[in-house]
C-alpha cells in the first residue's frame, strides 16, 4: 500500500511485526520476505522505519507499507506445474519468477 499525506502534518504510530524476522519456511520451504515501511519525503529524500516507530507525516510524504507473507511449505521444485502455470496466467507470478523460483512451468 501507498499512503500519499494530503494535511500540513500527521503524526503516525507504526507497530508491525515481521520487520527484523521473515517467516520461515516448513519442510523445505523458502522464508518469506519481511515487512518493510518506506518513506519518501516531499523533498526526494528516503527513510526506512523500524517496526515501532511514532513518525511525522508532511504534506506530499508517501509511506510505503510491504506486509511480510506466510513462508512456503515444501520444496518449491516439487510444485504442482499445472498449478504453477495458472498463477502465471492470472498475473500472480512473473514467468521469469516461476523459472527461478520454481524451476519452470
């Protein structure tokens, strides 16, 4: 999600989990990617937030939210094709994704 602040000033309390750990994987998995919280300034400058944080909004700052994901489960060589080859098809993979992370559909 991206939050473009629209007032003179915000202040905002961050809490998130997931920051400084990714979820692990099980049973061969691979972990998922951590959350992460980005500011960019109105000025051009950038900011990563840690996962507590009370911050000050400006007008034309965007916060940038990437929530972690649930790790996989099971050797991702080993996925269904057939199963692959639909998330491709429906836009939830990228191809090249699918040939590297799961060897191909």
């Amino acid at each position: 999600r991206v939050l473009e602040f629209q007032t003179d000033e915000v202040d905002c309390f961050i809490a998130s989990d997931r920051v400084n750990t990714a979820p692990w994987g099980l049973n061969g998995g691979k972990a998922a990617l951590g959350a992460r919280f980005t500011v960019n300034r109105a000025d051009g400058t950038e900011e990563h937030l840690p996962s507590k944080a009370r911050v000050r909004f400006y007008k034309k700052d965007r916060l940038y939210i990437q929530t972690s994901g649930g790790g996989g489960w099971g050797n991702p060589l080993e996925r269904d094709k057939k199963a692959l080859k639909c998330d491709v098809k429906d836009g939830l993979i990228s191809q090249e994704r699918a040939e590297k992370e799961y060897g191909g559909c």
